[in-house]
C-alpha cells in the first residue's frame, strides 16, 4: 500500500459472473460458494435499495459496490429492465483467497469502468489482488500513490516442492487491516526499499536455504512495522522450516517452507491444529 514492489502469484481458483436480462425492474442476485448456495438478494431498480435478502450484511455490502459503479459509470443498472445474477465460488470465502476482489474484477469487466477505482471506492488496499485476479501467471506489483504498474514476473522455482500453503483457520477482515495499519504502523522509506529489495532477491533465488533467509527477514521487518508477533514465534516455533504470513497477518494463509515427505508434513499440520494444506503446484497457476 506504501510503493513497496511485491510478487504476487495467481492461485487457480476463482469467481464468476453470469447476467441475464429479465423482464421485471428487479435485480436479483444469487451467490453460490463450493458448498451450495451462500446467500440471495433483491434490488429495487434503480434505487438499488435492498428489497429482500437472506444476509443483510453481504447485501449492503453488494449495493455499497453496485452503487460506487455508478459513480464512475451514471447509466449503470439505469435501463428499463431487470437482471439475475448468479456468481460462483471456486473456494471457500474464509480462505482469504480473493472473494471481494474476484468480485470487484468482475463487476468492473461487466459495467466498464476501472477496477482499481472501484476498489478505492469500496474496500480500498493496493489493487494487488485486482491485479492478481486479471492475471494468469505470476506478476510484480508496485502502487506508488495512484499509480499502479503491472508486470510479468518469472517464479518457478526448483524448490516449489518444498513450499505449501496452510490456513490458520482466523479469517482476516481486510478493510480493519487496513484501517489498523494506516492507523497504527510506522515505518521509512528505507523499510519499502528493504521490502522491495526482497523481492528482487526472492525472484532470484536458486536455492531453498537463500529463499527461507529472505522469508524470514521479510517476516522481521514486518513484524516491527506491524508490531505483531511473527507466526513462527505464536504457532511453529519448533517447526525447521520458514514461515511466511500472506495477506492480513495473523489469520489467513501462511506460506511454509517444508523439509519432510508430504504425508509427514501434513500430519504435523493437522497435529497443529491445521488440516487445510495445499502445495505450491496444487494451488498456485
């Protein structure tokens, strides 16, 4: 959020969007997530006051969006007929995994309007994960005010069998995240520099003992930005190898670097506590 350069890597799950007119002046919405339907809405149109929902916070959520498309768009949902829409979750909403800025994406696409204007409008943050979601292979990020820069970004490392990601299972609000840090965190210029010289390294690196070192000193320098104890310290301390939090600190996904066979691994996870585990190859595109 501060110009720091980031690498960010597009996992293979995601959301859709599908819209089909109606004839009624109503905008109904229908959410599904991997277990079946997530909850169902109805708008009023054009007010798009909410007529009748399942679950009043998604719904005012959904119309605080709908209503900043038009801001940057007047003549959005202003047409003399009705629409259903249906979305589809590839992953669990409590993963962290992108459930807002799938969405955003995809209502930026459909109405025709800047994503990442959207975004400030609504959620704010940096519009990585914005990026991430129009993005099939890995990229480096960098915002630095208004400006964002894209680019490609070669990671494909020979040790990526060493590397899963494991859900701590607290999810994260990233809006408080945010809040918290504009709030609370100090930090110079010489930290962004720091930061994103680590990611130059990281693209960089060939080997897993130089990967695991940048991890870990990505993990200190947050750590005293943030004040918060790293996760190794709370949750893995015997663990050997690099831990690495991802996204909102302290609830979402962490990257591990791991040294055993994959049944080993896993069972030391669930041991833990934690049996949502996924491999770098099984999850990332």
């Amino acid at each position: 959020m501060e110009g720091a350069l980031s690498l960010a890597l597009p996992i293979n799950k995601g959301q859709s969007l599908t819209v089909t007119q109606t004839v009624n002046k109503l905008l109904r919405w229908k959410a599904n997530k991997p277990e079946g339907l997530w909850f169902t809405t109805e708008f009023s149109l054009p007010s798009l006051e909410v007529i009748v929902t399942d679950n009043i916070d998604l719904a005012s959520s959904l119309a605080k969006i709908l209503l900043a498309v038009r801001r940057l768009s007047p003549d959005f949902l202003q047409d003399n007929f009705g629409l259903d829409i249906v979305t589809n979750l590839d992953f669990n909403p409590d993963y962290g995994f992108g459930t807002s800025s799938t969405l955003i994406s995809n209502i930026a696409n459909w109405a025709d309007v800047d994503p990442y204007k959207l975004l400030d409008l609504t959620f704010g943050g940096s519009g990585y994960d914005i990026a991430c979601a129009r993005s099939s292979e890995p990229i480096l990020f960098q915002r630095l005010t208004h400006d964002i820069y894209v680019s490609d970004a070669k990671f494909d490392p020979d040790f990526k069998e060493n590397l899963y990601f494991v859900y701590l299972g607290k999810k994260q609000s990233s809006s408080e995240s945010i809040s918290n840090f504009r709030k609370n965190c100090k930090y110079s210029s010489q930290d962004i520099d720091s930061i994103s010289e680590i990611t130059k390294e990281i693209i960089l690196s060939n080997n897993l003992n130089e990967f695991e070192a940048l991890l870990m000193e990505h993990e200190l320098i947050m750590s005293y930005i943030l004040n918060q104890t790293t996760v190794k310290s709370l949750y893995f301390s015997d663990f050997p190898g690099a831990i690495k939090s991802l996204g909102a600190w302290g609830g979402d996904f962490v990257l591990i670097t791991n040294p055993e066979p994959d049944s080993d691994f896993r069972k030391t996870m669930k041991d833990k506590g934690f049996g949502t585990v996924f491999r770098f190859d099984e999850l990332v595109l």
